[in-house]
C-alpha cells in the first residue's frame, strides 16, 4: 500500500546487500512500518539520503509481503551510493508506482520471458509469481544473456527456477574458460551470442504464446522484430520499458513517449500501442 502522500518516502531498513555480479547489487529491504503490496513489473522510487532518487523495478516476488528486492546496476551518482548501503541502515521508498504484467488475462496459454542484462529484474520478479501459480500457466521459457558469463545475475537461482518445470536458456555475447554450452540440465541450456539467437533452440507456438520482454533498447527492438517474425502478434509482446523514468506520477514529463508517460501507463506496454511510434524504446 502506497503512502497517502506519493512524495513522501516512507522509511525502510537495508536487511541484505547482495552482490549479482560486479555491476548489480540485489538490495533486500522491509518497511519500517507496514508492508509493500506490488505487481510484478511494478516500480518504486529508492531514496539514499544525502545522494538522490532514482526509480527501480522491484526484482522479487510479489507474494512475500515481509521483505521486497531491487536489483542496481551501478551507473550514475545514486546507484553508486546504493551499491555503498550497507545492512541496518535506512532508505526512503515511494511507491509501487505504475502498471505490472497482465498475468491474469494469460492464465492456461505458454508464456516466454526474453531479457538482457539488468532487465532481468523485473523479469525475476514474474518467475517468482509465475511459479507460486505454476499450474495455473502452460510451458514457461525463459531467453535470457548477458554480455559475458561474470555479469549473468541470479546465478544461484536458474536450477531453482527449472526445478518449478521452467525451461531456462542463458547466453552471453562473449564466453570464457568458465562457459559451458550445451545442455546443463533436464530443461537448461547454455550457448554464445545475442539473446535473439536463442530463437534457433526453442519451440514456440505463437498463436498460444505470450511474450514479455525487458533489456537494454536494442535488444528489445530486435528481440520484437524476431517475434513478430515468428508469428507474435503485436497484442501479445509485452514490454517492460524504463526510459528515462524520474518522478514516478507523470508530472515532470521526463519519460513521455507520444503521449504515453512510462511511468503511469507503463513501464509495462503491449507493443500494439507502441508499434507506430518512431524510436519508443
């Protein structure tokens, strides 16, 4: 439940600092007074006190009430200062903000989850609500790289996921002594290139498909064009967008595209309401 007032941060304690990778730390955090109620694919805004805020997709599962993640890539001045926090101290959070993925109106159809680098997150974050409601979906896969096998986040967690009848491929665009390719598991699989090349391994039905997406703008635009290769129909592509995201309530127009505010229509979109618009990732 968001405060009544949307500007004021509510206060929460740093339980966990977890390091994904040398670029993201996961951040576990728990509100000092009530509890976090959000859709996967929801957002908050994190303030470090001192430094800024800066919005962030939730990246854990909606059920838990008791503790929520973020997932920080380290890039710029705030989440430098949050990749600094350390258990036991506090921060503001505003929010849930925005839309999530429309789960209920997919229930009984095979679902795709596709991301890239930190997009991940908030595709985590739908694993983690798909799996609670397992039976409840058709086949889950999961298409997701990175650019190289150290910055592959969630490392602990894939096996889990499959474990819960996830079919998960992984790739990275350059590999290592470290990187095996090939099958890992009863549903894994390991392999070198762009995540659009992970098309090549899997089996989709496009008429009973749903696709999510999330990643870095240019493998989102191709990531789309393949789907809609396939057969997806533009109804069926789901986005999870950031761009340049600031207030989180549509006022500073900082994330407008056309029209459409990220942060209020979004960051969750069909690509059928943003396929005529020129460069909308």
């Amino acid at each position: 439940m968001m405060s009544s007032n949307p500007y004021l941060p509510r206060l929460a304690e740093v339980l966990e600092v977890k390091e994904e990778s040398p670029e993201v730390k996961t951040l576990k955090l728990k509100l000092k007074e009530g509890r976090m109620k959000f859709k996967a694919g929801q957002f908050l805004e994190l303030t470090v006190f001192g430094v800024g805020e800066a919005p962030f997709t939730f990246s854990s599962s909606p059920f838990n009430l008791e503790s929520f993640e973020v997932s920080i890539a380290k890039v710029g001045s705030v989440t430098g200062a949050a990749h600094r926090l350390k258990r036991g101290e506090l921060v503001g959070v505003r929010g849930p903000f925005g839309n999530g993925f429309p789960l209920e109106e997919y229930k009984g159809r095979d679902l795709l989850i596709v991301g890239g680098g930190i997009g991940i997150a908030p595709l985590r974050s739908l694993l983690y609500a798909l799996v609670a409601e397992r039976s409840e979906y058709g086949e889950l896969k999961l298409l997701y790289g990175a650019r190289s096998p150290s910055l592959i986040i969630y490392k602990d967690e894939w096996e889990k996921f499959m474990e819960k009848d996830v079919e998960v491929y992984l790739t990275v665009d350059v590999g290592d002594e470290t990187w095996r390719c090939g099958p890992y598991g009863p549903c894994g699989y390991t392999h070198v290139g762009v995540v659009t090349t992970l098309f090549d391994l899997v089996k989709l039905n496009p008429e009973k498909c749903v696709a999510f997406v999330c990643g870095p703008p240019i493998m989102i635009k191709f990531t789309v064009q393949r789907l809609l290769q396939l057969g997806f129909p533009a109804s069926r592509i789901y986005l999870s967008l950031e761009r340049m995201m600031k207030c989180g309530l549509g006022k500073c127009g900082h994330c407008n595209i056309e029209g459409y505010y990220v942060c209020k229509d979004g960051p969750v979109f069909p690509f059928e309401m943003l396929k005529d618009i020129p460069h909308p990732f």
